[in-house]
C-alpha cells in the first residue's frame, strides 16, 4: 500500500503544502478532546507508522518523537470539557482540529482530514473514512494526537487518583463507570456523557 497516495493526489492537483489532521478522545467520559495537524515532507517514510489504535503505547511513544522530528511542522490542540458540554463532541473535535491547523506554519494549502465530516477550514480539505490507516499524515497526527492525550490524563490522575485514570485515560470502563457512581462526577467529567450514558442526573 502506498502511505502517500492521497498526498501524492494533492500534490498532483498542485498542492504543495498538504497536511494530515486525527483526533484523540471522541469517546471517553472525561478529559478534552485532542487533535493534531502534521505536513510532512513529500518524500517521507516513518517505519511503523499505523492507526494509532493498533500500536502498542510503547511504539506510539516512540514514534511521537520521529513524527515531530521528521514533520515540515506539527501541532496539538485539544477542546477542553466545558466546550464539549457547551458544543457537543462533534463540535468540539472541529474546535480542536481546527486549533491544530491554524498553529501550523507554513499553513497547507490542503487538508486531510480522517472520517466522514469536515470542520470549517479556510482551505481546501478533504475527508478519508478510515485514514488513520490510509493516509501517512492522517496516521502521523493520530499518534500524535493520542500520545499527547495519554499523556494529559496521566497527569490529572495525579489530580484525581480516586478514578485512576492512567488505567482507562477517561474511557467508559467498567471500572471508571463504578468509581465516577463511587466519587460522583469531578469537574474533568464530561456532564453531558454522564447523563446520557449513566443515567445520572447531574
């Protein structure tokens, strides 16, 4: 498979600076949402590079350094949990991902964007169902994004030890779900994910 087949095609279309974007965290009951926007150069080759989901945390640590060694420029956003209860997820993953593109620089002429919708961008952009494993910029800024969300959650578990958060980073495990019922909700829980998915009445 080539990693660049779609980047090739921008690039065909005359497109010279052509720039992947993924999220991390759509899902969880707590924490921000990340996402991340990286160019890489026309000719790159990242060995191991893949979905961020089907790397084990070791190797998308690994790489977090190679992309952002190897990357034209990379960056991070994140939508924070008041956004999300403001906006709604999907509103606040665009919020995010277009935070991540607007820190880019130079800014890329296109913009690929993994799933099915696109966030409002002042450029061309184009989206790829499943281009985190179609797309070597797309997988790039999904590793990124995930790895930079990990280790956010790591931190605010030091904050609030009693949902340990380094287990499930916020996800709705069987664990988190029985000590956010324990605890109740902290103010890094996502109140409008509680009532829908718990029940709760917040």
């Amino acid at each position: 498979m080539d990693w660049l087949s779609y980047e090739k095609q921008a690039y065909g279309k005359g497109y010279s600076v052509v720039c992947g974007v993924d999220e991390a965290g759509r899902g969880p009951l707590a924490g921000p949402v990340y996402a991340a926007a990286v160019i890489l150069p026309p000719d790159a080759h990242i060995e191991g590079v893949n979905d961020s989901k089907k790397l084990s945390e070791k190797k998308r640590e690994t790489l977090f350094d190679i992309i952002r060694q190897t990357a034209v420029s990379s960056c991070i956003a994140s939508a924070s949990v008041e956004e999300i209860d403001t906006h709604n997820i999907l509103n606040a993953t665009y919020l995010a991902m277009q935070r991540a593109v607007a820190g880019l620089s130079p800014q890329p002429q296109m913009v690929l964007v993994d799933g099915n919708r696109l966030p409002s961008l002042p450029m061309e952009a184009q989206a790829i169902v499943k281009g985190d494993s179609l797309s070597l910029s797309i997988a790039a800024a999904s590793i990124l994004a995930k790895v930079s969300r990990d280790r956010y959650m790591k931190e605010l578990a030091r904050q609030y030890p009693q949902y340990q958060l380094e287990k499930h980073k916020g996800y709705g495990t069987k664990l988190h779900r029985e000590l956010i019922r324990q605890y109740g909700p902290s103010p890094i829980h996502r109140k409008t994910f509680l009532k829908k998915i718990l029940g709760e009445s917040l």
